[in-house]
C-alpha cells in the first residue's frame, strides 16, 4: 500500500475515531462509583437526552447529504407527522417512523427541487 | 414493560440480546440508515473497506455523515474532527448513565470497555428500556449481544448501499438519512418516561438549532447542559413542591 492509499485510513482513526472515541472513554472515567438512582446519573441522563434532542433537531433543520435536496417545509412537516402517528397509533415506533418517511417521500415528490 | 428475562447463562443472555436487536424499530432504522451512508461514502469516493472501518471505529450515525462529508468536500482537518468531536458529547452522558446499569461490584474494567464503546443512540436507548428487566449478572452479555448485532447489520448494509449508490434515486437517498433523526425522534420520546427527560427532550429540540444559529460554537454542549439542568432543576423543584 502507497502512502496516498493509506491516508483515508489515518484520517479516519484521527479525525473520526479519536475524536470521538474521547467522550465516551471521559464517560467510563466519571461514571466510577456510581449507581443508577444517584442525582449525578439522573442529570447525565438529562444531559444526554437534551444533546439528543439538539442532534435530532439539527439533522432535520440543516442536514447534510442528500437530505438537502429535499425542502425544509417538508422535513419538517414528515417529522410531525411521523411523531404524531407514533403518539396516535399505540405509540409504535415502527408506525411513527414508517409515516414520517412516508411523508418526507410524498413531500419531497410533490415539492422535488 | 417488557417481562423479566432470566437467562441460564451468559450465552443465552447474549442471544437474547441478538433477539431483541432483530425485533427492535433499530434493525431496520440502522440497515436504512447505513445504506444512505454507504451511498454517501461512494458518492466521495472512499474505499467501501473504509466505510466498514468507520463503521466499527466510530460507530454513531451523524459523525459518519459528518465525516464522510466533511473529508469528502475538502474541509481542514481540524475542522472536521471539531465537528466529529462536537456530535459527539452525547457520548459521555450517555456512558454515564449505563454504566451503573451494567456493572457490578466486582466487574472488571475490561469487562467493561466493549459495551463502553458500542455505546451509541440505538443501543442505549434499547439499553435503558431492556436491562432493568435483565438479571444483573447477565446484562453485559445481553448488552453485547444486542450491540453486536446492530453492528453487524450496519456494516454489511454500508455495503450494499456502496454498491447500489450509482442506482439510488436522490429522493430515496434522501429518505435513507431521514430515517436518523425520525427514529431518535420518536425512540427518545417512547424512552422518556419520566418527566425529567421529557423536559430534558423538548428543551433540547428548541435549544440546539436556536444555539446552532447564532454560531457560537459548541452549541450542542450548551444544549445540553443548559437544557439538561434545567430539566433536572425542574424535576427536583417538582419533587419539593409535590
């Protein structure tokens, strides 16, 4: 293997990998000595939810790749639809999903840039 | 809830966890989702070798996107590990809270270190809901078993979508990235049971692309430490006053 072959490869344990990798390694670290009712563990989890829900809202608000040829309106709109048939439908995250992506190809069809 | 599970042995436990894997909404959200990024991962052409690499190393969903993209059109990389860096916070909370899930007194560190590492959205959130059904002494096989299978199908979906990426019509490719924040979405929400994480979630969806679009820089972190402690804060004014 050249050299320009195996770059990709150390890009990705340093740019991919690595950074990371850090945080979850950080998380084995502080977690020591604690049990899952302590007040640390449930405000991690706070935490951790509310990051998640800041990811979820950046995916569908400005994505990357393909999902940018599909309109904001759209996106958004399939986001609700798919969390209301999960709300509505016996709160079955298969159903919720299956609408939302239904929605987002109707949407994406009707409304294609 | 799901019923308690007692298992004969760490075997069992791991199948179990195979099980649960194949009859999550994560199964086919993560084959969905990875052929997006293996056709994505054409797109810039990289090696589909590479692609499983990351798949193994990186193992979480938007900082593959990120990754790909970011390496793909060029960005510095400095640029593009801040930007891995950044999506991935969510990481450490998370392992915060597992953890105590999994381990035991006497659990070894290394014990530890493969459940640390396939700690990722899909497999914690399942976490979260499954284990405290488990016996504790089996929950780490159960956590491996589950994690490995959810591996195992993101990889070999990253290929077929490497290979079927020339054929992917761009609407379709489009509705295969949807399937990561669509699934989140509605997992986090089923998985918040308490009223702490339900503030904790809503917080979270208003904050992150308010923050993100005032480019201050390490909006998710401010996300979530300010939208989790207020949650928290919120949860325990609750618990005072009731």
């Amino acid at each position: 293997m050249t050299a320009l072959e195996l770059w990709p490869y150390v890009a990705l344990i340093l740019v991919g990998f690595l950074p990371n990798e850090i945080w979850r390694g950080l998380g084995l670290l502080l977690a020591r000595g604690l049990d899952e009712d302590s007040e640390v563990v449930v405000w991690s989890r706070a935490v951790a939810t509310a990051i998640l829900a800041g990811v979820i809202a950046k995916l569908i608000l400005f994505p990357n790749g393909a999902l940018t040829n599909i309109p904001l309106f759209v996106r958004t709109a399939a986001a609700v639809c798919g969390f209301a048939a999960f709300l509505a439908i016996r709160r079955s995250a298969f159903v919720g999903v299956a609408v939302g992506e239904a929605a987002l190809m109707l949407g994406g069809f009707v409304f294609a840039r | 809830m799901p019923a308690p599970a007692t298992f004969s042995s760490s075997g069992a436990a791991f199948f179990g966890g195979v099980k649960s894997a194949l009859a999550s909404v994560f199964f086919p959200v993560i084959a969905g989702t990875y052929v997006g990024i293996g056709a994505l991962a054409h797109d810039f052409s990289f090696p589909s070798w590479w692609l499983a690499l990351s798949t193994v190393l990186v193992w979480a969903a938007p900082a593959q996107v990120i990754l790909i993209s970011a390496l793909g059109t060029g960005s510095a990389l400095i640029e593009a590990a801040v930007a891995v860096s950044l999506s991935g916070i969510r990481l450490l909370p998370m392992v915060v809270a597992l953890l105590p899930l999994v381990r035991r007194k006497g659990t070894r560190l290394r014990q530890l270190l493969l459940p640390v590492h396939f700690t990722a959205v899909s497999m914690w959130v399942e976490s979260l809901r499954l284990l405290p059904a488990v016996a504790p002494e089996r929950r780490i096989s159960f956590c491996n078993g589950l994690s490995t299978t959810y591996m195992a199908t993101a990889t070999a979906s990253g290929f077929v979508g490497f290979y079927l990426a020339a054929g992917l019509p761009p609407l379709l490719a489009g509705a295969l990235l949807f399937l990561t924040p669509m699934s989140f979405l509605i997992s986090t929400a089923r998985n918040a049971r308490m009223l702490v994480d339900r503030v904790a979630l809503v917080l979270g969806l208003v904050l992150g692309p308010f923050l993100a679009s005032f480019d201050i820089g390490l909006d998710l972190m401010w996300t979530g430490v300010v939208g989790g402690t207020a949650a928290y804060a919120f949860h325990r004014w609750r618990e005072a006053t009731t």
